[in-house]
C-alpha cells in the first residue's frame, strides 16, 4: 500500500546478489549472516548459476510442471483513504496472497496484515483474516508450506513471515537496502527469531516453471511470479499495478508503442516487455479481486482464440 512507508523497518544487510535457480531444501551457495539495526543476526544467502532467460516462444515451458496450481487466499482488506485513490473517495481494497502446489513442495507469495503502530491502524483501518485460518480454508497448513515470496516488504504483504520462521523467503536486494534504511515497514515483522532470507538481483527460475521477475515502481525492489502452466501463463503481479483496470491500461499502451503510433502516447513501465515473453493467460493482483486475460480475437473463419500485444 502506497502508504506502508509510513512506518519504520529494519532490516538485515545483504551481500550482492546473484540470480540463478533457487530450492527450498537447497544447500548449494554460501550463507551469509545478516544483520538488523536491532542487532539480531539473520541467515541470508545468495542464489546461485544465472537461469536461462527465456524468450517468448519457449519462456520455461520446457521445464513447465504439469500439475502445478494456484489458489487465492483471502487476507483481509484495508480502506485505503481518498488521499491516495485519486478521487474524493477512500475506497475498501482486498488483501490477497496466493498459496502455489508445485512438486517441489507449496510456496506462498505474501502473507498478509502485519500489526501496525496506532497512527497506521487508524490511517488504514485493517481488517485481517488470520493466515492460518485461510490456509486451513485452502487446504494446507503453515507446516507445510516450503518457500514464501513477498513482492515487498510493506506491511500489508510480510505481516505473516514471523509465522513462518526458518522457511526461506525470496527478496530482491534492492528491497533488503531500502527496508535497512528504515521507514519501509515494522521492524518485528522482518527482525524475528529464524528469519531466512534468499537474496536476488534479478530474475530468476525458482522452481522448474516458477521465474520472479523485477517489477520495480510501488517500491524499488518489487518483484512478480511467473507461473509457467501447460493451459497457460499465470502471473501473479503482487502491487506492481494496484487494479486490473491499471494493467489493462498499460498494456494496451505498450501495444500502442509497438504499433507505431506516434507520440504523445501514455506510458507504461519498461519491465512489461520483459513480463510479455511469458505471453500471461491470467493475471491475478494483490489488491484487487479481478483478473486480467489477454483480448480476444476472431481469426477469419475461425474460432476466436486469445492474443496478447
């Protein structure tokens, strides 16, 4: 939420990273012990060989796992106030996170509301539904899960890593920095006894299928999850763009400049190429309940089919 920065966050200082293929069991690269502004140690470690970047007509498909599945959890929701929607009005925005079944194990991007100082709580007005209880609606349980990814490190996303102590969470480094400089989140919801952390610059191929993408703009450190399935391309964007409607718009600007069109043209942020080499089937949103699917269209006599820009 745009205004999570509100609050204070320490976080650990991370050695420079380097992108390649990352397991939850896994031991290969070295461990580094990071350090909060409060002391505590933590263990963070770099990811190893660079992954093979994909184009658009074979993004990861070859190592696409074909039972891999994706459900949307129901975390609460915040009312964000009319100061940060643009209009005259506050508006109720939902808090989702997205629980991932892969072979490799369950891994779960974001994790929730965190607890927040009395000025936050009121600013925003959190509603939260325990990550517990929504796990246990989904089938699953905190034991379970193998891997967290955050697409940042703001309250309304971590507010359940501490529940998860000594699973590895996934974090670009540009997002370790900023959260070290305070003022990014709440200091107990990253310092907490068994905090692990995988540290990336860059993309990079999780599990076989599985690539995080930077998708810098809400903070500069955010990232997205590609999940590469046989019926499609699911990308869950996290807050890189706040509604459905937001991605909508940009991507049919990024179509616009790729037609030729000449300027003025709106704009849209640069990592949208980079996401169309994995040609998304669906796009699912952290605040917003919506899906964007790619336009159809009706090839002369023929069925219609989907396309994307």
């Amino acid at each position: 939420m745009a205004g999570a920065d509100r609050a204070a966050l320490p976080h650990g200082a991370a050695p420079r990273g380097v992108t390649g293929p990352l397991q939850a069991a896994d031991t290969a690269g070295f461990r580094h012990p990071g350090r909060t502004r409060a002391g505590r140690e933590f263990c963070c470690r770099q990811s190893g060989a660079r992954a093979q970047r994909p184009n658009r007509q074979n993004a990861g498909m070859r190592n696409t796992p074909s039972n891999m599945t994706v459900q949307r959890l129901d975390l609460g929701y915040f009312i964000r106030p009319a100061s940060e929607t643009g209009t005259s009005q506050p508006r109720a925005d939902p808090v989702l996170a997205y629980l991932v079944r892969h072979d490799k194990g369950l891994l779960l991007f974001d994790t929730g509301i965190g607890a927040a100082d009395p000025e936050t709580e009121a600013h925003y007005r959190p509603r939260r539904r325990a990550l517990r209880e929504a796990l246990t609606a989904a089938g699953a349980a905190l034991d379970d899960i193998a891997l967290v990814v955050n697409c940042h490190l703001h309250f309304d996303h971590c507010g359940g890593n501490p529940l998860l102590a000594g699973r590895p969470v996934l974090v670009q480094e540009a997002e370790l920095e900023a959260a070290q400089q305070g003022g990014h989140t709440f200091d107990h919801l990253i310092d907490f006894p068994g905090a692990t952390y995988e540290v990336t610059a860059g993309e990079t191929e999780v599990w076989p299928g599985v690539w995080i993408i930077p998708t810098p703009g809400h903070t500069q450190g955010h990232q997205s999850l590609v999940l590469r399935r046989n019926d499609g391309t699911v990308l869950l964007a996290g807050q890189a763009h706040d509604t459905a409607s937001h991605f909508a718009s940009e991507h049919l600007a990024r179509r616009a400049a790729h037609d030729g069109l000449q300027p003025p043209l709106p704009p849209y942020q640069p990592w949208l190429d980079r996401l169309t080499d994995f040609d998304p089937r669906r796009v699912l949103f952290a605040h917003d309940c919506s899906v964007w699917e790619p336009p159809r269209t009706r090839p002369a006599g023929g069925p219609a089919e989907a396309a994307t820009g």
